[in-house]
C-alpha cells in the first residue's frame, strides 16, 4: 500500500498524479488536506547528508537593568502579543517564501500567510529590549564606516524622504545633503558613549588630513570623521543587509527622541528592529 496516497475522500484521489516541480512559486500548495492531517502516520523523509545541524531556538534571559524606563517597555512587551497567534506560531512550520516580505507556515492543517517582515521587526525589537546593555559587539573590518559619507549617499538617492525626517525640519536652510549628513552625524556624535553603553553601537572619531592649496591658509585642513566601528549582535548568526546601514544610522540620528529616558531607549529598540 502506497502511504502518500489520498484518503478516499480527498479532492485528489480520482485526478492522475503528476510530478511536483518545486521551482514553481506555490507549488508546495500541491499537498492536500488529507495528508497533512496523517503527518504522523507517514513515513519521515530521508535525511540529506549535506544538511548541517538544525539550529535551536534559545531562550532569551532579560539583563539585569535598574532603569524604570527599560523595566516598563519589558512589562508592556505581553500587551503587544496576541495569545492565540503566538501559539499557533510557536507551532508552526514554515513551508515557504512567496516574496520578500510574505512566507506560508502551516500551522495544524491550515496554511497561513504571514508578514515575516514585520515579524521580524518585533522579533528583534523585543530583543533589543530584553538585552538591553547586553549586546555583543560585532566589530567591522578596516578602521570601520564613515558615517557622514554612508549618510550623504543615502539621501543622494533619497531624496523625496528627506521630508519624512522630522529632525532635519530645523535645518531646511541647509539644503544640501553634505549639511544634512554633519548635522546628522553630530547628533550620533554627542550620543556616542550613551549607544556603545547600552546597545554596542560604537562610533569614533579620526582625523582625516587633506592638504590644502589655498594661500590663504598654509596649513593642513584637518576633519574630524565619525566611523562607525561596531553594530550589535541581536541573535547569533544573523547578519543585517549592509545596504540598509545607511538608512538605519539617518534613523538613529533623525527619528529617536534624545531629550527624554524612555522615548530614547524605545526608539533606539524601534530603529534595531527595523534594521
């Protein structure tokens, strides 16, 4: 008796079986109700010699931190949840990608689609959270990033979002994306000891000689850079799209509240989670 054939009152029994070309974008939608439902009954497939060990999911234990602010956005975390969906979450097994931002996971007999990027974003803005002051550090190669040049790159081809940035409202009489990257980068500057503290973002300063031909001077034109040298680790082996670094470090500098404790820690999290 063949064990992957249909229950008699499948939708499938009667049709010829054809062979299932898994290239094709929702062909995994080719399994029937029927065997789902005897997953226990059918025999487990032959493991593959190639595949490396599965990885486990490790519980996340919350540092110890004395800030009321940081106590009260851990507390608020079980409000943003959904009881049932996260169960049945915690249950599922993923079958699929259909694009970049939506994934099947079929969860008891039913195929669910999610929105795995915004998954995603409160996946690791709850890490943020639970490992505040934490982290550890990644360091990046040769001396690290210039920041004010990733942030002038991001807005020469950004240019229609520049409104979006409530911070650079002040400055619009510095029009240009030079002026628009230092005021960022100042702003990353004066709170470079606070984000290397608590969340393993570490920035430091170098200075960049150019020789300078004016007459008017005669000596060496020297800059400060900002280099970014060190982003957080928020789960182990996973490496954020380095295309998205620019647009993160304008975030951080643009879209988070210094002035106060909790907007501060919350939107640090925020912009994490959304890199």
């Amino acid at each position: 008796i063949d064990p992957f054939q249909h229950a008699p009152d499948c939708e499938f029994a009667t049709k010829k079986r054809k062979k299932i070309d898994m290239s094709i974008p929702g062909a995994f939608t080719s399994i029937c109700r029927c065997q789902v439902e005897r997953a226990e009954t059918l025999p487990s497939a032959p493991a593959s010699s190639s595949s490396g060990p599965i990885a486990k999911v490790k519980k996340i234990t919350p540092t110890e931190c004395s800030y009321s602010s940081i106590e009260a956005l851990r507390k608020d975390i079980p409000s943003r949840s959904h009881g049932e969906y996260t169960s049945r979450l915690r249950d599922a097994v993923f079958v699929g990608c259909i694009n970049r931002k939506r994934s099947l996971i079929q969860s008891g007999t039913e195929l669910v689609m999610i929105n795995h990027y915004e998954l995603a974003r409160e996946l690791f803005y709850q890490v943020a959270v639970l490992r505040f002051g934490g982290f550890e550090m990644a360091t990046l190669r040769n001396g690290g990033v210039d920041v004010k040049m990733l942030i002038e790159h991001f807005l020469s081809y950004e240019e229609d979002s520049i409104k979006s940035f409530a911070c650079l409202s002040q400055h619009q009489g510095d029009n240009t994306n030079s002026q628009l990257a230092k005021h960022a980068v100042q702003c990353l500057s004066e709170q470079a000891d606070m984000l290397e503290e608590y969340f393993s973002i570490r920035f430091e300063t170098k200075t960049n000689s150019k020789s300078n031909n004016s007459e008017s001077e005669s000596k060496s034109d020297k800059d400060d850079l900002l280099m970014l040298t060190g982003l957080p680790i928020l789960l182990d082996g996973h490496i954020p799209s380095p295309h998205a670094l620019p647009e993160f470090l304008m975030r951080l500098a643009t879209e988070v509240d210094f002035s106060e404790e909790r907007p501060c820690f919350e939107g640090i999290c925020t912009e994490l989670g959304r890199y």
